[in-house]
C-alpha cells in the first residue's frame, strides 16, 4: 500500500482504538480497565494503542472529550432549536426538557461512561475530570444561562443569577429521570418521562416568573 495512504490507515487505526476504548471503559470503568482489552475491543497491538496514546490516562480523556463534544454539539443545537424563537415560554421549556432527557439513551455509550465516572469519582483524574467539564457539559450550561438572562432581560423571567437558574432547571427536568434510569441505561416510558419534565418546569417558572 501506498505512503499516501497512511495518514488515511492512521486515522482508522486511531478510531478503532476510541471505539473499542469506548466500550470497554463504559463497561469496566477507568481503574479496572486495561490496555489489554482495549487492544481486543480493537483489534489492534498494544503497541499500536501506544503509538497514537501516551498511558490509558490520555486515551480516557480522547475517549470522553470524543463523545462529549457529540452530545454538547446536539445540546447546543436544542437551545437554539427551543430557546432562539420564544413562542410559548411554558411549552418551549417543557420542549427543551425533554430534549434534553431523551438525549441520555441516543448517547448510551456516552452516559455508560458517565456513569462510570459518577462510581468511580475518586480514580478518575482531576484533570480528565476537568476537560470533561468544559469540554461538554460546561458550555451546554453556560448557553443555557445565557438563553435564561436575556429571557430575564426581556421581562419573561426574574433572573438574579443565570447560572443558578440554569442548574436549577437542568435539575429540576433532568435529575428525577437521571436517577431512575440511571443515566439512560434503564427505559423510562416516555408518557412518565413528560410528566416529570413537565412538572419540573412547572416548579421552575413558579419561582423564576416575574411577580
């Protein structure tokens, strides 16, 4: 095969090991993974997982900044999609909500690694933990509190603090369901899962909603 053609198998090779990473780090979590088996998942040597990552630290955070950049990437997209054109502030909420639960099973690879995280908290790395965070759910949330004080400005809410507001929707909406299901890996039927957002955004405009 030709040399031109290398950068092209390099970058195969590289995906197959993220991939395999993947699964194998949402199924044994970070401490218990090995290189080993992200080489079987693979198909690849172990030598070939070190010519593209330094230790398993540095292909865990490939592996969730990956994925994380996905899932924040669609996120951003339901703010827009939810949150650019107010119509109904009540219904758009309640839209953006269930958006936001329903993301948790279209990305089970992903939220298998968070919930690996959340088991394991004390193993993983500060700064993997780190980069996660402003990688994806940092911005999606600072968005999201952007969306919620010029909502403020424009006399639809009462926004003190747009950061805490948006914690406190992303709770209200999302926390219930993230227990239940833990993180997507347990079905929810989705009339239960509308009720919750529902009631959860309820709860959010009763306290956010200009007196």
């Amino acid at each position: 095969m030709s040399r031109e053609n290398e950068p092209q198998r390099g970058a195969a090779k590289r995906q197959a090991i993220l991939n395999g990473a993947r699964q194998v780090f949402g199924r044994d979590g970070y401490s218990r993974a090995s290189i080993g088996a992200i080489a079987g998942e693979a198909e690849v040597s172990t030598r070939t997982i070190y010519n593209h990552f330094a230790d398993k630290k540095e292909l865990f955070r490939a592996v969730i900044l990956e994925s994380a950049e996905q899932v924040r990437e669609v996120q951003l997209a339901d703010l827009e999609r939810h949150l650019g054109k107010i119509v109904d502030l009540e219904a758009d909420l309640i839209a953006l909500g269930r958006a936001f639960t329903t993301v948790m099973p279209r990305f089970g690879a992903h939220f298998a690694l968070v919930r690996q995280i959340q088991a394991e908290i004390g193993h993983v790395p500060d700064d993997v933990l780190r980069s996660w965070q402003e990688t994806g759910p940092g911005p999606v949330q600072g968005d999201l509190a952007r969306r919620l004080a010029e909502l403020g400005e424009r006399g639809l809410l009462e926004i003190d603090d747009a950061h805490r507001a948006a914690r406190h929707f992303v709770a209200l909406v999302g926390s219930e369901i993230q227990g239940r299901t833990y993180y997507g890996a347990l079905p929810i039927d989705d009339a239960e899962r509308d009720a919750i957002v529902t009631a959860g955004v309820k709860v959010f405009l009763r306290a956010y909603r200009p007196r």
